[in-house]
C-alpha cells in the first residue's frame, strides 16, 4: 500500500505548504539568493511573527527550519523519542549526510527534503517522473530496497540507510515497472 | 637566555656531572660549538676531552624537563634557545595536536621521538551539526601508520572528531605492545570488527572509552573478544553504542576484572542486567546505567531485584549516569548513592520535577549536573536550593523545535545564579530569555569560565522588554573575569560584539549563530579578542571586511569557521594569498554553485600546507 497514490497532487500540495513557510522562515542567506536584509528592526518585527503559539498539537507539513539548528547532536536527538537520522549517500556525488527520518510524514516530503538537502538533483519517485535519481535504501535485514515499497511508519521503521542511484541501473528499472503492475492489480 | 655560569654539582668522590655525561661525548662531536656557553674556549685546544656545557646543560635539562607536565610550559621551555628546544622534545611524552591538520604526522613524530600519549582532534565542531558532509577528512590512517613506526612504546590514544577505520583499529593493536588506554569521542567509520582486534589484541587495556561514536553493528561480538583470564580493565564506556552487546560475555568480563572502576553501559542493558552487574562490581565509581527501564514482561507480583541495595552496596559511587528509557518509578533505587555524588547525568532522562526534587534533595555534593528542560524551571529551582558546591549545569532541550513553549526559562536561570554561586561552566538551552536574569548570573557567578546559552528560536529578544540580547551577554564578559568561553544567541546587534571585543580579553572559543548587523560585528572581536583561538560562526551578515580586518590574527588561532555569512571565494583567496602559512578551505555542501558566494570557509594556520586528502567539495584557496 503505498501513499503516493494520490500522487501527483498530494505532492503539489506539500510544495505549497513548504513554499510558503519557506516565506516566512528567517534565514540569513548567501549574497545573490533572493534574501531578506538584516537590519536589527527588520529581525525584531519578523520575531512577533515567530512568538511561540500553541501550534505544538498538529502541524502536518514538516515546520521548515535551518539546518543544524538548534545545535543538539544528532545522536542525542536520536536518543529521545521522534528521531531517526540516517545517512543519505549520492552515486558519483562526494556528499554524504545525514537526514532525520521523522521530520517527515510521507514518501513526498522526504523526496522533496532531499532534493532540497542535495540541491540540484531531481529524484524519482517510483510512479516514474523521469528524474535522474532513485532512491534505494537499506533495511534491517540488511538488503537493499527501493523507497516507496512499504508503508511509510514501516519504513521509517526499518531504515537503516539511504542511497540515491543513477536511474540508469537496469535493475531497479526492472524493479520499478514490476511494483507500477503490483499497484495496478491491488488498485492501491 | 644565554647560561654563562653553570656550577656543576660534585658528589663525594669528586665526580661530576661532566663525568657522568662523558658517556654522550661521542655524540657531541658533531655538534658546533656554542662559545657563549662555554668558558675558556677561545683556545681552541682540546687536550682535555670534557663534554661541552651545552651537552651537560641539556642532560640536566632532561632531567628537570621530565617533571614539566602543563603543555603551555613545555612549550615555552621549547623556545628558550636550541639545546632546550631539544632536551624538551626528548623529554615530551604526552602530544596534544589541537587540529589534525596543522602539522603532518611526519614532522610531529620526528619532533617529538619518545611519546607515550597521544591526543589528536580532528573535525571542527560545527561539524556535529550536520552542517558539512560526513566525509570532509580527519583521517586518522596516516597517524596510527607514522606512530605505529616511531612511537613502539605507545600507551594512550585520545581522539575526537577523528574518523577511524576498523583497519586503523587492528593497525594498532598490532603495533603497540603496551598499549593502555583508547578513548574516542564523537568519532566515526569504525565498527565491531575494530573493536574486536582492540578488545582481542591489546592485553595491558586498562581504558576503552566510547564517547558519543558513531559505531557500526558488523555483528562481531566485541566483548567476547576479550582475553578469558583477568583483565586489567578500569574504565569500559560504550554508552553510545545504538545496538544490543552480548550481555552474557559482558557479564563474565565484569565479573574478571577487578580493577573495573568506570563501567557506562548502553541503553541495550536492561535493569535486571544491570542489577547482576553491580552486585558483581560494587568497587564501581562511574555507573552508566543503561536503559533504567521496566521491562513490559514484568507483571504485577513478579519478584523484582532489589535494585536499592545493590546500589547502596557500591559505596564508592560518586558518577551516575545512562537512564536512557527511564522507568521513574526505579529512581528511589539510586537514593542511597545521591549524598555521595558529585556528578549526575539525567540528560537523557525525560523525568519531571517532582521526579528530580527527590532525588536531588539529596545531592549535597553534587558538582556537575546534566539534565533535560522536562525538569522545569521548578526542577532547577531545586537544584538551586540543594547543590551549592554545583560547578558545571547542562540544561538540553527534550523538545529542540523553535516554535514550542519551553518548560525552561530565565526563572531557572536565575535561581540557579541566586543558589549556585561556584558555578563555572553552564550550557543552557531555552525559548525565552531575559536581559536581567543573564545579568543577573554575571554577577552571582563570578567564577563563570563557560557561558553557554542557546535561545532555541532564532533572533528572539528579551522575553519581558523586546530589547536585544546585547546587555546581557556584555555583562557576561565585562563581570565574569574568567570567561574562556562563550555561545551567543538571540536578538544580537553588534553591540554585543562591541562588548565581546572590549571586556573579552580571555576568550579563546567563541560561537556565534544568526547574529549581529554588519561588518562592525566581527571586526569588534577580530580586534579585541587577543586570546580568540576558535571562532564557529554561522548565519551572520559578516563580509569580506570583516575578514580582512582579523588578518593580523588568524596565525594565532586554531580555526576560523563561518558557514552561510557574506564572503566571497574572492576574498577568502586574498585570505590566503596574505598568509601563506594558513589554510583557507573553501566547502561547498549541496550542489553546484557558480558564484562566488561562500556557503561555508573553514581555515587553520599549519606547517604543512593544504592536505592531501581533501574531498571534491573542498576548494583550498591559493
């Protein structure tokens, strides 16, 4: 059962709610990203904005936040309830990190928090929208699964790692056309 | 310092030191002359073979060196002139080296010769952070293969932010006979296997220490590797490891090792485990308790072990710690040790303050506490009014999101500056903060060494006035004469900076996050802090002016650190081009980027050049 079966729209959605926290999220940035000025009385009338309101209960996008921030170590944060890092690897990218499993809420978010992690990569979700990248991870048995191929909480669950391949890994093609046939027939 | 008289001491048969020394005389034959030294010289002739002074000043200089413990001492003693520059790099046996990267492993062990103890740091610690990718260096491969040759009577290993590999791992077993003490804090790339050839191999261990590692499960029962008769064990710490270890080789390893006084225990160990452990080592002095958990089996009626007296039976007990699943219903266990403690570590412990008033009532002696914000502002006006001899708080957020009401406040903080007033070091997280209650610590804390306050949401001013944050933090630096070491947070303008760079003469580490207004900011610190050795700055709108302005100052520190400010490769390569003798890295850690923006400039003075092993993503401006 996957829960990108809404597919293309529930993925639309999320990037609007992202977007617009995006807006309103208080970052600093590099010189020549479209970024806010920093004087002190622009900070100070953005932090009524950022007063802490009762909205711990639900919030069902994950709240966009910095990097890094607030400077806990993962493996403390891991430690406490509603944490999984795990590290993310890149084939022919020099890059590896680490992304925390439980920021998100669905297959969607997490395709779309790595794109934004990695920068310019585009990553296929296994419906096939002819990016560049798959996403494979690796469970606790130790083999190597195509993301999106169980329930999310089980995922989450069983994540042991994450590796984006090329898209031109013949077998995972063969992967990908047999899981759009199992979702056709279970009407998923 | 020139030595012109030198009264050689005699003993009663007339002989010498010089007599003594005689026996190195065929080593100094080639040494030149140093004439200033050495009386009499201006003959030329030598009929009388005596050992120059020189040679006789550096044997009595190793003689005395060898008590010259303190790193700053010996490195003075170092620069006095070159026979002691020598007699003190024969006579160092414990080598610090503060980044990896300053100096090669060829030109330390060449140095230093007859080193025991080795301590290396490696990444810097914003990389903790995820703020750079993993695999950006600090290798220690090159340092076990250079010691593995040159030190054979290696003891100690001390690493921090070092990536190990399981080969490096056996690579030292293999090469070091005596090897005595292995602690690895916040390291990674190393697995079960590597600890299986420590465990296995190293049989004068006395110290294996696993602090905040990142470890892999290779299914190799490391614990079992352990020699099967007694072992000179004292300190075994592997709280940090995310897996299960074989609890039956655990068992039987604590129960030979009579020497064990350090034993931290990972969250896999339930209370029953540790139950039998304890009663088997109640010389322990150091408990890390593990989970500290109910187990769901356990039904009502079930005979439970009883958990106080076997606390109560270790009566040596002074640092507890673990509680990584905590059942609070187990805490009056540990009553019978708290009015001996002088350390607890509940920072994993989720417990209210109800949970905490009972138990630290009865920490009198407590020095070093660490706790979870889940206390409350209650929990800590109790620590407040017990722990009047507390020199180190740490408060961590349970909950580190930025739009949450925290539980802890300047309420705490105040109490804890009205009731603790030796503290020395304290690292606070919160979601509100107020001017008075950080000036309010400034002055009931003069003994304060480390200030370290984080207001989780970013650019939040005074809770109660809206002001910035600035007058509290220079009250820090202006009241606390101290003050090594300081984290800013907050609404901070560069007044604050202004402050730092004027009353902040001794700080040597300063971490800055989403702060200050211009440029002004870190050039106020650049030019007042002559004592700055590290500088982690993120987020902050300082440019290339402001990194030019240090330029008199960056061979005298560590590292320079500063992600997502305003720099450009432009300016970090006139940075390098000025001083040759500082790396100037450059990190790129997502994407491609083709301006000549900065996303994150890492530099460091060294002797030996930009490193070899730099990944794609680091650029080293030249």
């Amino acid at each position: 059962m996957s829960p990108e079966s809404t597919g293309t729209a529930r993925s639309a959605m999320s990037d609007v709610t992202e977007l617009n926290l995006k807006e309103t999220e208080l970052t600093l940035g590099l010189p020549g990203t479209n970024n806010i000025t920093t004087s002190s009385k622009r900070a100070f009338s953005e932090t009524t904005v950022f007063t802490p309101t009762s909205s711990s209960t639900s919030n069902p996008a994950p709240k966009a936040q910095a990097v890094g921030w607030p400077p806990v170590r993962a493996s403390r944060k891991n430690a406490m309830r509603g944490c999984k890092y795990v590290k993310v690897a890149v084939d022919g990218a020099p890059y590896l990190r680490k992304v925390d499993l439980e920021k998100y809420e669905s297959y969607d978010q997490l395709l779309t928090g790595l794109e934004a992690m990695f920068g310019s990569l585009t990553i296929r979700n296994h419906l096939g929208n002819g990016a560049e990248y798959m996403p494979t991870y690796e469970d606790k048995d130790g083999d190597w699964m195509l993301v999106g191929d169980v329930p999310w909480k089980m995922f989450v669950e069983s994540c042991k790692r994450i590796r984006l391949l090329k898209s031109e890994a013949s077998g995972l093609e063969i992967r990908r056309t047999e899981l759009k046939l199992k979702e056709k027939t279970c009407g998923n | 310092m020139r030595v012109n008289q030198v009264e050689v001491p005699r003993d009663e048969n007339g002989s010498s030191i010089l007599d003594l020394a005689r026996a190195d005389i065929a080593e100094s034959s080639t040494k030149t002359r140093n004439c200033a030294a050495c009386p009499g010289s201006g003959s030329g002739s030598m009929e009388f073979q005596s050992p120059y002074p020189d040679q006789v000043l550096e044997n009595v200089l190793e003689n005395v060196l060898h008590f010259l413990t303190a790193r700053r001492d010996r490195n003075a003693a170092s620069l006095v002139c070159k026979s002691w520059y020598r007699a003190e790099a024969l006579t160092r046996s414990e080598l610090f080296i503060g980044n990896c990267y300053a100096v090669s492993p060829r030109r330390a062990t060449s140095r230093f010769t007859r080193v025991r103890s080795v301590a290396i740091k490696g990444k810097p610690r914003f990389a903790d952070f995820d703020l750079m990718p993993i695999n950006w260096g600090a290798l220690f491969s090159p340092w076990v293969a250079a010691m593995a040759k040159a030190y054979p009577w290696l003891e100690k290993v001390y690493l921090k932010r070092m990536t190990v590999t399981d080969e490096d791992l056996v690579l030292l077993s293999e090469s070091f006979p005596c090897f005595k003490e292995l602690v690895l804090v916040c390291c990674d790339g190393f697995g079960t296997s590597g600890l299986a050839a420590v465990a296995g191999r190293c049989r004068q261990l006395r110290v294996l220490d696993l602090v905040e590692s990142e470890v892999d499960d290779d299914d190799v029962e490391w614990l079992s590797y352990f020699p099967e008769s007694q072992t000179h064990l004292e300190s075994l710490v592997f709280d940090c490891l995310q897996f299960a270890v074989n609890f039956d080789a655990l068992e039987k390893l604590v129960a030979r090792s009579p020497s064990l006084k350090k034993l931290r225990l990972n969250g896999s160990v339930t209370t029953p485990q540790l139950y039998r452990l304890i009663t088997q080592a109640p010389q322990l002095t150091h408990l890390g308790t593990g989970s500290f958990g109910a187990l769901e089996a356990v039904a009502a009626g079930d005979q439970e072990p009883d958990y106080a007296s076997a606390f109560a039976a270790c009566k040596s007990l002074v640092c507890l710690s673990g509680f990584r699943e905590i059942f609070p219903d187990y805490l009056p266990a540990i009553y019978p040790v708290c009015t001996s403690l002088t350390s607890l570590n509940f920072s994993y412990a989720n417990i209210n303050a109800e949970h905490l008033k009972s138990v630290i009532c009865l920490c009198h002696k407590l020095q070093t506490l660490w706790v979870l914000d889940s206390i409350c502002d209650e929990g800590l006006q109790a620590v407040a009014a017990t722990c009047k001899d507390l020199r180190e708080l740490r408060v961590f957020p349970e909950n580190p999101n930025e739009d949450v009401e925290g539980p802890v406040s300047e309420v705490g903080l105040q109490a804890i500056s009205e009731g603790c007033n030796k503290l020395q070091s304290i690292l606070y997280f919160c979601q509100r903060m107020t001017n008075a209650a950080v000036v309010a610590m400034s002055k009931n804390c003069p003994d304060l060494v480390v200030f370290r306050l984080c207001i989780i949401g970013r650019y939040r001013p005074d809770a109660v006035t809206g002001e910035p944050m600035d007058e509290g933090f220079g009250a820090i630096v202006m009241n606390c004469k101290k003050l090594t070491r300081l984290a800013v947070s907050g609404l901070l303008t560069d007044r604050a900076f202004s402050y730092i760079g004027k009353y902040g003469k001794l700080v040597r580490t300063l971490s800055v996050a989403f702060a200050g207004d211009t440029d002004m900011g870190l050039k106020y610190v650049l030019e007042g802090c002559h004592n700055l050795q590290k500088l982690e700055i993120r987020d902050s709108p300082f440019g290339n002016e402001a990194l030019h302005s240090g330029l008199h100052h960056y061979y005298n520190m560590r590292f320079v650190w500063m992600s997502s400010c305003k720099l450009t490769r432009h300016a970090c390569q006139e940075v390098a081009r000025a001083l040759p003798h500082l790396v100037v890295e450059v990190i790129r850690s997502q994407g491609e980027r083709n301006d000549d923006s900065v996303e994150i400039l890492y530099m460091y003075r060294s002797l030996d050049g930009p490193r070899s092993d730099a990944p794609q993503f680091v650029t080293i401006m030249q």
